[in-house]
C-alpha cells in the first residue's frame, strides 16, 4: 500500500488515506485531475439540486470525464468513466451490425457497473476498459467501431483489450512500466508535499532520503534539479497534462 497525503478540491480538504497500489494511467489520470481546484469546483457545483443529467455532462466535458466523479475519493474508491475522445484506448465503442460479421455481447463476470448517459450506454470492466454503446441496446448483434484516424492503432488495442476480458482476463490494464510508475508516484508525491508548504530540500529528503538532501552544495544539487522538475510536472498534470497519459493507453 501506498500512502500519499491528498489536496482535494481547493486544497482546503485533506487527509492522509492508504491508496491501493496505483498501477493504470487511468488511476494516475484521475490522481491528477482530483488535485485541480477547478474541477473541484465543478463538482461541488455538479452536486447541487436542480442540474439537470444534459448540464452536468456538459460541465464535466472539458476534464474528460463523462460522469461525475467525487474527488475527495482515490483511485479504486471510486468509478471513473473517460469519454470516448479522451482515452481511445481505454474505451471500445460498439454499434448495432448485421449478424454475419457480429454478435450479441455476453459480458457475464465481466461487467462491473453500467450507466446511461445522453450519449448511450456505458460500461465498466473490472480491469479498467470500458464499452461505450451509443444505441444503448444489448440485445442486438455488436461490432466494435474502430475509426481510421491518427490514433488507429489505440483504438485497435482496446479492441484486443475487450477480446481478452471476453475471454477471462480481469487484469487491469497495465501497461505502464516499472520506471514510468515510479516516476508518476514520485511527482505525486512531490507535489503534495509542495502543496503542503515544504519546501524543495524537504521534498528531496522525503523522496530520497536525508542524505540526498544534505549533499554537496544545494543550489547546484542534481537532486534539487529533480525536485524541481518533478513539482512542475505534477502541476502541468494536474493542469490538463493528465489527458496526455489517457492518450497513451
């Protein structure tokens, strides 16, 4: 287990919370996103009476999501939905087509949780990957929809991503490596600990040890180089960077 301390919404809720291993881009997307006070905002107001379904899909669109999604909760305590255009990779469209080339979706264990927006029906897995069905129905012969655009290849491997939930494979969809996932822990980190008033000789020893903070001369350290970077990486993520690790799914 992980723990990391969290800024949520506009930075005046915290708390420390024991996080699940994070090991999705769609885990660290959402890590990111919950940390920007924007969206934040968005949501507090998303939760008021009298928003209507068609408002409030509209509200969330430009963070990517296509439900609401309480920020105050980690990755793995809540379920995330990313639109279509957003993460090409993690969601499969399928349309109604004609029987000879396609076939009823039977899902079975596969299917986590379903809901309806004003744009069809939309599925979660338990490994992550999500179906989007415009028309809604599932009773009718599906084929995946794959758009021959500059992201073809994504949309291909969502598709082979649904053939192996099809087939029994419940395993998140992991397709970060070791290196990359300890870097985005360790901006994560960074940044909270930024946020939390510390500053860069503070998070260095927090995230490398005292010794690494108490190095050499500070101002030319390699190590406060990194800090550094790593804050204004955490920043830029938290700004919208985070559709760029949805992208590469």
């Amino acid at each position: 287990m992980t723990a990391l301390r969290h800024t949520l919404g506009d930075g005046a809720y915290r708390y420390d919370a024991p996080l699940k291993p994070i090991v999705t881009r769609s885990d660290f997307a959402w890590e990111f996103l919950r940390r920007n006070p924007g969206y934040g905002q968005v949501a507090r107001e998303s939760r008021g009476a009298g928003r209507s379904t068609q408002s409030v899909e509209e509200a969330l669109r430009p963070w990517g999501l296509q439900f609401l999604a309480d920020p105050t909760l980690p990755a793995g305590a809540v379920d995330v939905f990313w639109r279509p255009d957003v993460a090409p990779g993690l969601v499969v469209r399928l349309e109604q087509a004609q029987a000879e080339w396609a076939s009823r979706l039977r899902l079975g264990a596969n299917l986590a949780l379903q809901r309806r927006a004003s744009n069809g029906l939309h599925l979660l897995l338990p490994s992550g990957l999500q179906i989007h069905v415009p028309n809604g129905d599932l009773s009718t012969p599906l084929a995946a929809i794959l758009p021959i655009s500059g992201v073809f290849s994504v949309h291909l491997r969502s598709a082979h991503r649904l053939q192996r939930a099809l087939a029994g494979d419940h395993r998140p969809l992991d397709d970060l490596t070791g290196q990359q996932r300890k870097r985005l822990i360790q901006t994560l980190r960074a940044l909270d600990l930024a946020a939390d008033q510390r500053n860069y000789r503070e998070i260095a020893a927090a995230l490398f040890g005292q010794d690494a903070a108490e190095r050499g001369d500070w101002r030319t350290c390699s190590v406060r180089d990194t800090v550094i970077r790593l804050v204004r990486s955490g920043r830029a993520l938290v700004a919208g960077g985070y559709r760029r690790i949805l992208a590469g799914a």
